[in-house]
C-alpha cells in the first residue's frame, strides 16, 4: 500500500513544477503584448527553425539563381527588420519545387517556392505572401501550437516506421519536414493576413494586389506535379473568407493608394526565363516509373504507391502506409557500400551476394532489424550505374515482409539504364514574358505566342478570369514554352 506522506509530497512536487512550469513560461508577445504562454524560448525557436530550414533546403533544394534569391531576401528582409522582431536573422529563400506555396519556420526562417512565384504577377503581390508568413513569426504561431502540442504530450513530426537510431533508412523522414504540416488556426491566420497587410501598406506597396494572391490559389491546385510540399489550400483554410475580410479592410483605409507600388515589370523580369511545373532533368515521374535524363536510368515502382521526388531520394510508400522503397546515391563501389551497410549494429543479412541487375553490377542482399515499434525486414540493393553507386532500400515490419516481398524486388530488378532517345532529351517547360503589340484577349495572345499549356492554365498564371478577357497593348503577358 503506498505511504500517505509519499502521496502528498508527490503531489507538492507536482504542483510546483507545474508552477514552475507556468512561471517558465510566460513571455511577452512581441505584437500583442501580452502575457502569453509558451515553452519554447526564443534561442529554441531559432535553433528549431534553424534545423528545420537546412532540412527542407537540403531535401527539397533551393532555385539555383542567386539574383533571384537576392531579390527576394532583401525585399523580405526590408520588412522584417521594421517589424516588432528585427533581431532574428531572418532568411528569405525560393524553393525549387513546383507547387504554390510560402511557409515560416520558427525564428525566422521563410520560404517561398517558384510554383507561388510563377502564379503571381507583380512585387506588391509578393510583398504581401512575405509579409504574411513574417506575421505568423513575429506573432510567435508555431511556438504557440508546439507549447499546445507539448502540453497535450502529443509531441511534434509526421511519424516514421523507423526509430530514431535507424533513421539514415529514411532521410525523408526528418523533423524540420514535419514543421511544414502544422496548420494555423483561423485567428492566427486572420493575425497573419493582417499583419502581412500593413506590412506591405507601410512600405509602400498597393495592398489591393493582396486579393489577386488568394484568389489565384483557389485553383492553383493542378501546379503541384508530384512534390512532397502541402499545398496552399492544404496548410491554410479557405480563401474565401480572406478575401472578404482583406476587401473590407481597403474599404476602411484612411489613406489613398494613389502611388503605391505595384512593380509590375520587375517582378517579371525575375520570373522571365524561370522552371514551370516539374523539372525533368532533376528526374521526373511517368505514371509509377521514374527517369532520370541527366544520371541515364529508370526504374519503376509498385503501382498505385504514392511517390516523392526529392533533392537527396526518391521515394515510393504503400498505399496502406506501411512499406517503402527508397532510392538514393550511397558511397564506394557497391561492395564497399553493401559491406558497410550490412554490417550495420543491430542489423542482421541472409543472402547478400553480387548480381547482375539489367547488365549492371550490383550487391543484393535481405536485412531484419529491431526497432523501437518492432521488427522491420527489408532488401537492399547496391548498384553501380554512371560512375555512381546507387542504393535501393526497401522495407516494412518483418511480418509483412513476405506480402511485399515480390513488390520489392520487381522494382530493385527495375533499375537499368535510361536509353529512351525522346526521355534523354526532354527539356523543362519554362515561363518567358511577351509585351503585346496591340491590344488582344488571352486566346488571340496564345494562338500569335503558343504555349505548352492548355489555356486554363494560361489564364491561371496571368490572372485572368477567362480566354477572352481583353489584355490592352503593351502589357507583359506570360506563356509557357519548352
């Protein structure tokens, strides 16, 4: 029976460190100013933020174009340092990925991808999605939801089949990832929309264009391709309602926007010439196979599994969310590789020996491990292609292993050069800007500058509501041209 006086102190020292606890945790919002309740301190959030970035700028990749990338870190960054949080050190950058979409990491850690830049039409539009997500840190959001998260004690990340210790199994896999599928609240989005609002009104910017944004997301959903990012519509609510709340806000302006800058042309210069949708010399999927132009092969994975291209990995996972395969680049020859992976502690192989995959010589072998959640069996095949060793992982926990099985090795026997002359050769489709002579509609436009898109699209990433709006002479129009 336990001792009544051990009950009692048990439940002081509770008490107190929930008080202690409590007392920890208040800080001071630096917009609202008031009290609020977080456990995460400010050099944690920028360590987290910190973290977060280079994972997903590593697994995803940045735009290889440093004046694009300086552009928009100085506009950024001129924001943010008048903001109620100067000293972070704030960062701007443009993700290489195709789909519509600007997060924040805690601490001050922003990305906006060239899907989002190549569906907005001028800098004041640009301005106004920055100024958004240096609200959501300035307000502090994503600390608030992790104190709430830490609270209930249901942690952070996406999850994984593998524990931490085999976490190398899956790069993809990483805590930084699981920051970008938070979603925010209602009010901290309104804060957010608001803050991003006077931020782009007090330096200067025609805030009207702030409308053109969100309508334009409703049904940017099509620009995505396969890319592991949430889309817009999928980490943040509606635009509808932030629509209406963002008209209402002009109407009640005291000041006139007469003057105020749009930068129509400069933004589009910075556009001119930019990657639209995926691009195929970075690997590209058609329907379950994958291809790769610039590294020469193929392979295909089990059909109807959701796939992902990364910087670093491609990777295919079951419907069912318990297999994967995974593909990436590994070290040394193929022995070398399969030698210091096999040998792995903890890690036990049955039938490692070397093969010939379609020509190529390769090391294929069983593997079984013990994790946190249970045993996890897979195959693993090492592959020499190029000047490279390429490394197949694929896995579950062991007693699905023989449902998977044959899936799994299909797709490591897949692998083979890339000898398909049209696949070799298939170039990235890309936005070019065109001043028109004469004034003209968007159909009259496409059909004097054909584009590779059907005109729907065309209309989309110009911002037109339809093929027969009239565009007057002179403006620059985007088309899409391969």
């Amino acid at each position: 029976m336990m001792n009544v006086s051990f009950t009692l102190n048990y439940r002081l020292l509770v008490s107190l460190a929930a008080a202690f606890m409590l007392l920890q945790g208040c800080a001071v919002n630096p917009v609202s100013g008031k009290q609020q309740f977080v456990l995460v301190s400010e050099s944690q959030e920028i360590a987290m933020g910190a973290q977060g970035a280079a994972s997903v700028s590593q697994s995803i990749g940045v735009v290889d174009d440093p004046a694009l990338q300086t552009y928009v870190q100085e506009l950024g960054s001129r924001m943010a340092l008048a903001s109620e949080r100067p000293h972070l050190p704030w960062s701007f950058s443009v993700l290489d990925d195709p789909t519509p979409n600007a997060f924040a990491f805690p601490g001050g850690y922003i990305f906006i991808t060239r899907g989002l830049m190549g569906l907005m039409g001028n800098e004041a539009e640009l301005v106004s999605v920055l100024g958004h997500e240096i609200g959501h840190v300035t307000a502090r959001h994503s600390v608030a939801m992790m104190t709430r998260a830490q609270v209930a004690q249901i942690g952070l990340g996406v999850g994984s089949i593998l524990s931490p210790e085999l976490a190398q199994f899956s790069e993809a896999a990483t805590g930084g990832l699981s920051l970008l599928f938070l979603s925010y609240g209602r009010d901290a989005e309104r804060q957010a929309d608001d803050l991003g609002f006077q931020y782009a009104l007090d330096h200067g910017y025609d805030v009207r264009e702030m409308v053109n944004v969100f309508a334009s997301l409703q049904h940017a959903g099509q620009l995505a391709g396969h890319s592991p990012l949430p889309n817009w519509l999928a980490s943040h609510p509606g635009p509808a309602e932030r629509i209406q709340r963002i008209e209402t806000r002009l109407g009640n302006l005291d000041q006139s926007l007469a003057g105020t800058r749009v930068g129509r042309d400069d933004y589009l210069a910075r556009v001119d010439g930019m990657v639209f949708g995926v691009n195929p010399r970075q690997g590209y999927f058609e329907d379950n196979r994958f291809m790769h132009p610039d590294l020469a092969f193929r392979i295909t994975f089990p059909a109807g599994w959701k796939t992902q291209n990364l910087a670093q990995v491609v990777l295919a996972g079951s419907p069912d969310q318990d297999a994967v395969v995974q593909l990436a680049l590994a070290g040394g020859t193929p022995s070398e590789a399969a030698r210091q992976f096999f040998a792995q502690e903890g890690l036990t192989s049955s039938n490692v020996g070397q093969r010939s995959i379609n020509g190529l010589s390769a090391m294929l072998g069983r593997f079984q491990t013990q994790t946190a959640s249970g045993q996890l069996g897979g195959l693993a095949a090492f592959i020499a292609h190029g000047g490279h060793t390429y490394r197949v992982l694929a896995y579950t926990p062991a007693d699905r292993l023989s449902h998977y099985g044959s899936a799994f090795e299909q797709s490591i026997l897949s692998f083979a050069r890339l000898t398909d002359r049209k696949a070799l050769a298939r170039q990235p489709e890309r936005i070019a800007i065109v001043r028109t002579s004469r004034a003209m509609t968007l159909a009259s436009f496409n059909a004097q500058y054909p584009s590779v898109i059907d005109l729907e699209r065309l209309a989309l990433i110009n911002q037109v509501s339809g093929p027969d709006v009239p565009i007057p002479a002179g403006t620059p129009v985007k088309r899409v041209v391969r």
